[in-house]
C-alpha cells in the first residue's frame, strides 16, 4: 500500500507539519517530489525572485527539476499558478489522470449490467481493489484505500456500483474543496451515458 505524501496545498493534509514545500507541491513516498501527484500548473510557473511580473518557463526551464521550483519558491515563499496549457501529449499530471479515470469509471458503471453475473461482480470488484494498489498517484491511491476500507465497493449491479463510484468521487471532489455531484441515477446517466434531452451531444 503506498505510503503518505506530503504537499501545502489547502485540501490535502501534510504529513509533516514542518515541511517547507511550495504550495500544490505533493512530496511522494520515496521524499521526493512527485510529479504525477501534483497539478502540472504547479510545475510550470514561479515568480522569480525580485521581479513583479509572473515568468513563464523557458523550454529549458520547463524541464527544470522540481527542486529547482521549490529553491525558487522557498526564497519568495511565494508561488504563481497558471492553467494548465501543455501541448495535449505531455504526460499526464493529477488532473489529466483523474478526469480519464473517472470517465472510465463512470462510464463502466453506467454500461455494467443491471443484473452481473458472478464472474462479472468478480471482475469488477478485481478492477476496484487494484486502484489503491496500482493507482499512480500515491497519495489520491492511500486515500482511496482508506475509503474503500469504511466503504466496501458496491458490485451487485448498475446503479448500486454507479452510485458507490459517484460517492467516491465526492468524497474526493469534497477533499478538494468543490461542490457535490449529484448522485440520482438520471444525472448519472445524462452525464456518462445518454446524454441531456436537449440533444446537445448528438
Ligand atoms: C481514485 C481517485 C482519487 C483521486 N484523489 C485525488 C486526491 O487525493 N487529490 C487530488 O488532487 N486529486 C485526486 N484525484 C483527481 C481529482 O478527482 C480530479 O480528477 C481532478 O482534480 C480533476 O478535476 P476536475 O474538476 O477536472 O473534474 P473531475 O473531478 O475529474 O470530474 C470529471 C467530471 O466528472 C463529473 N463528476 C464530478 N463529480 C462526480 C461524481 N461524484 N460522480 C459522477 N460524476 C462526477 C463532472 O461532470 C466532472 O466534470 C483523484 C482521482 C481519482 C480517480
């Protein structure tokens, strides 16, 4: 099970309280910074000491180390975050990786039968209890261990798991700080499986 991570964002708890690390900069297991633990904005844009202006990496600087970013951002205290705006092939970061595996998720549930066999109930669970394991931001994985222990995955067909999924999924969305999904089983469908009446996505 991986271990805890550190990071100074707000809606994550840091391990160490005396941890001086840059805002939305997550530490992993190993002590170091963890990339595909932290949003890539993060990553990209500090404000350089002694200037007003915000400094947007050079190419070179992109692939600056986080350790750099952290030097820089230890001597102001102070950090500039700016949208996400890599080239669509970069690797992923937090963000990226969440959203495609909630699509995955949701959008799985939404097509899991109403009635799954045992091997199907089988598989699904096998898929569920692999994230923690395999999933690789250490700290969203350890949470979601944690959940999973109080919550046990709910594969006994369609709407139980979509609206086990969607709980999860808040509980995370709450960690972060946004607002609750709706759980009922018609804002489910419209949003990973039929789409709205209005017939915008067809
Ligand atoms: C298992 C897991 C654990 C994670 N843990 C962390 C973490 O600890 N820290 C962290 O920073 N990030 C974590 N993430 C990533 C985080 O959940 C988001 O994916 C990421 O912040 C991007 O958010 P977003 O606002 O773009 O939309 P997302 O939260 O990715 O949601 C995508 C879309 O899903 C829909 N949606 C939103 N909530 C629900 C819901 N409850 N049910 C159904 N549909 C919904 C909305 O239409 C939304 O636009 C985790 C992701 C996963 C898969």
């Amino acid at each position: 099970m991986p271990d805890a991570t550190t990071t100074t964002t707000s809606t994550q708890t840091a391990a160490h309280s005396d941890a001086k690390l840059p805002p939305g900069m997550v530490m992993g297991p190993d002590g170091k910074p963890c990339k595909i633990c932290t949003a890539a904005r993060f990553w990209k844009t500090t404000k350089v000491p002694g200037t007003t202006t915000q400094s947007k990496p050079s190419s070179s600087s992109t692939k600056a180390t986080a350790a750099t970013m952290a030097a820089l951002a230890y001597g102001t205290n102070e950090t500039v975050t700016t949208p996400d705006v890599r080239p669509e092939n970069c690797p992923p970061d937090v963000e990226k990786l969440g959203r495609a595996t909630w699509t995955f998720l949701h959008t799985t549930a939404a097509y899991y039968p109403e009635r799954p066999t045992p091997n199907q109930r089988a598989n699904m669970l096998m898929l569920l209890r692999s994230l923690p394991i395999l999933y690789p931001c250490s700290h969203c994985a350890s949470h979601l261990d944690e959940n999973m222990k109080t919550s046990p995955p709910d594969v006994s067909g369609r709407l139980g798991l979509s609206r086990w999924l969607c709980e999860r999924h808040n509980e995370v969305n709450e960690r972060l700080g946004k607002g609750k999904f709706d759980c009922g089983i018609k804002s489910l469908d419209e949003r990973w499986k039929d789409g709205p009446s209005d017939g915008s996505c067809d």
